[in-house]
C-alpha cells in the first residue's frame, strides 16, 4: 500500500485506489498490453495446433510422448516394459526390506516372546506366540515392502498422467469384452494387491461394469503370490534346463502365468457381459490430461495413509485368527494324530486328482488372510505330515528355509513332481482371493451374493484348469 494512500478510506477503496497507482506505473496504454498478450498467447497455441502448407505443427512434450504411450504399435510394449519395470523394483526392492523386517519380528521379538512366554501352560503360549504372533509378523513382514513401493510407484504414474493412457490403450479390448476401458487402471492396481484394485473399481461409473472390474480382478497376479510364482518355477522349471538357461525359463514362466491371467480377465468379463451381468457397454468419454510432475510427497502420503497401512490392517486383522487356526490344527490331535494330518489325508485324493496334493489344499485354505505365507505353510505342514526331523520349529509353527536347494528336498520328500510345481503355478493364479479381499469385496458391493460369487468363480476354475492339465499331462506321460 502506498505511504500516500489516506487512512480513511474502506478496504475496497484502498484496493482501487492500489489498482490505479499500478496502472499509471505502466507505460502505453493498458487496455493495448492485454489485447497484445491475448493475441501472443493464441498465435502460441496456434503454432502448436495448426499445421500450414510447408510447415508442420510445432510438436509440443505432451504431443510427442502421446504419440509413443498411445500408438498403435509402440503403447502395448511401452507399457509391458514399464510395469514389468515396475513390478522388478517392487519384487527385487522389497527383499531387503522383508528380510530386516522378518529379522525384527521373526528373528529378534519372537524369541524374546518364547522366552517371556515360557511361564505360560505350553498350549497358551503356542497359540499365542507360535500361533497368532509369528503369523501376524510374516504377513507384516511379507507384505508392507512390497506394497509401500509398489502403491507409490503407481499412484505416481497416475499423478504423471500415465494411467489414462494406459485406459485409452486398452478400452477397446475391455469394450469386445463387454466391459469398462477404465478397468484397465482397477486391473493394474490389482497387479499390487486384490484389495486395493476393488477398491479402485470406484472410478467406474457403470454399476454393472463395476461389477465386472470387481469379479475379475482376482485374476491379477498380486504381489503376494509373485514370489511364490518365481521359487516355483525357479524350483521345478528353471531346474529342466541348463543352468544358463534357468532365469530364462523360469522368468518366462511367471510371465506367461501372469498372461494367462489377463486372458482369464478378458474372458471372465466376456462371460459376466453375456450372462449374468448382461447389459449394454456404457460410453467412455476420456480426456487425456496433460502431463505434469508427479507431487512426490503427497503421493507418497496418500499412497502409505489411504492404499498401504489401510490394507495392511484389514490384512493383520484376518491374519492373527488364521495363526491361531493353523497352531491348533497343527497341535490339537484326534486318536494320536493332528487335525491338519486327517485333513490332508481327507484332501489327497482331490488334490491328487488336481495334480496337487492334500498339503496344498490345506494351506490354501488355513492361509487365506494372505498369499505370502502360503509357502511357509506348505513347508510346515510338509514337514509334519512327513515327520522329517531337524527341518522347522516344530508343529504349527511356520518357517523357512534360506536355501532353495533345501525347500526343493522338503517338497520332493512330500512327493512333490514337476506336475505339482506346475499346477501349483496354476492354482496360485486361480483361486479363491484372500479374506481381505474377500471382506473388500463384500464392502464395495453390499451384496452377500456377488462376493460369493467373486470368491468362487476362481476357485472353480482352478480346480477345472489344474484337472485339465494334470488329466493331459498323466496321459501324455
């Protein structure tokens, strides 16, 4: 405000009077300036948007980069390598931060809870340190890594305007199947965790295609069941060739796995579209936004606050009860053997016929709060049913082993075959989703029915796939 301004005028009158005193500051004629900057700025977008005999349009950065994110032949392969970037660093990156959190929580404040607990009658402290703690801290330890690199990953793609390209490159595909073009973006989150790509549904306007986005996303291969793809194969299929072939084999295994899914997706949702979920394909106006700097801290914020520790707690909150099933299953006996040892054996001729076994069935089924502690499960409950001495802690108590070779020797002592590492494959890829995704699920939809469906439309066809292939497989042998 100027020294000259008198102190009794009102604001607005100040503020016209300030108005005025800039004006006379500036040289010519005002009213010529702003006409003269109007007319720069639309001869600048014209330059840009208008091409003239012998001159092009001048390419903008947003123009330039769409036309390689959305061509026809560079946007499909653009985008495999980027997420197949992407799910590299969220796979290799969450190692070391899993392994210092399993040491925390398994390797440290688990003994220290043996210790502390071990006035406690021996059933009490097994179920609540062997049981319910330790599978609590390998669902944390397993899970918050992975996700707390992979959600920002995304959430940045999506503030960098990426995502949007991703759901124009698709729509068409997803439009023949008789769904959204944007579940492109709800499949993609899935590729992180289930539970997290139902909830993204919420961009799709169109109740009925939600319904699809919702129903299929299971057949997203989440990060929890990644590294289960990756040592399997590793294990049954990368060990079928020389050994300089190995990465290869087995990378290219989990990738086709990973494809099948997307298949399963697009089948599904064709399926869903003439059925049960019949309706017309509803419009999909999208207007590419332009590109800017992703807001690193506040994606990284919302990315931990609203995606990671929400769906990390819904997954602690099933995980805890899950331990203490898989405890007494492992260590309540019935005629001098556990229950998880008649069950397996009740489940053996059905896993069997899968190309499975009883073991399989079991941890998929006691393990449902999470993916990632499915191979812990598999390797105790291998060990009890096999009674081999000096592997694991004991019954009920979930391990692992550093070495592959050593995982390899446990399962083939459980009479596993390259058979059952391929179904296994298979089986990860479809079934049943997890509790948290199940309860999500059930959250996002209100609907008792459709979860149920959602939760078994997978299950089934895993079990029709794996049969299929052990049917094919036994009878090509």
């Amino acid at each position: 405000m100027s020294a000259s301004t008198p102190t009794s005028v009102t604001p607005p009158e100040r503020i016209l009077l300030e108005a005025r005193r800039l004006r006379e500051g500036i040289a010519g004629d005002v009213h010529e300036h702003l006409v003269e900057a109007i007319y720069a700025d639309a001869a600048r977008i014209a330059d840009r948007a208008v091409s003239r005999p012998g001159r092009a349009a001048r390419p903008t950065f947003d123009r330039t980069l769409d036309r390689i994110v959305t061509s026809r032949w560079l946007g499909f392969p653009v985008m495999f390598a980027l997420f197949a970037l992407m799910f590299w660093l969220t796979v290799s990156g969450a190692n070391v931060p899993s392994a210092l959190l399993a040491d925390l929580l398994v390797g440290n404040i688990y003994p220290w809870l043996r210790e502390v607990a071990g006035g406690l009658p021996w059933w009490l402290s097994g179920l609540l340190v062997d049981g319910i703690y330790l599978a609590t801290a390998w669902v944390i330890s397993v899970m918050l890594p992975p996700m707390a690199i992979f959600f920002p990953m995304f959430t940045l793609l999506e503030d960098f305007g990426y995502l949007p390209r991703v759901a124009f490159n698709l729509d068409r595909l997803f439009q023949k199947a008789g769904a959204h073009g944007k579940q492109a973006m709800s499949t993609m989150m899935g590729f992180g965790c289930n539970a997290a790509g139902v909830v993204a549904t919420r961009i799709i306007d169109s109740p009925r295609e939600r319904l699809i986005a919702i129903i299929t996303n299971n057949f997203a291969l989440c990060n929890g069941r990644w590294p289960t793809q990756i040592l399997i194969a590793s294990l049954f299929l990368g060990s079928l060739v020389p050994s300089q072939l190995a990465g290869i084999v087995s990378a290219g295994a989990v990738v086709g796995v990973a494809l099948l899914g997307v298949s399963f997706t697009f089948l599904t949702a064709w399926a869903l579209s003439r059925t049960v979920l019949k309706g017309e394909v509803s419009t999909f106006n999208l207007e590419l936004p332009p590109y800017r700097p992703p807001r690193f801290w506040q994606t990284l914020y919302t990315s931990l606050i609203d995606r990671t520790l929400l769906v990390l707690w819904r997954a602690i909150v099933f995980a805890a009860p899950a331990g203490a099933v898989i405890w007494l299953t492992a260590n309540v006996q019935i005629g001098g053997v556990s229950v998880a040892e008649h069950v397996i054996h009740g489940l053996d001729p059905l896993g069997l016929a899968l190309g499975l076994n009883g073991v399989i069935l079991l941890a998929y089924i006691v393990a449902i709060p999470a993916n990632e502690i499915i191979v812990p499960t598999i390797l105790m409950l291998t060990v009890l049913v096999t009674r081999m001495a000096g592997v694991g802690e004991g019954a009920g108590v979930m391990f692992e082993l550093d070495s592959d070779a050593d995982v390899k020797a446990v399962l083939t002592a459980g009479g596993w075959t390259v058979l059952t590492g391929v179904n296994l494959m298979l089986f990860s890829l479809l079934h049943n989703p997890c509790s948290t995704t199940i309860y999500t699920i059930y959250k996002e939809t209100g609907c008792k029915r459709w979860t149920a469906l959602a939760t078994l439309l997978p299950l089934a066809l895993g079990f029709l796939v794996t049969f299929a292939v052990a049917t094919v497989w036994r009878w090509l042998s």
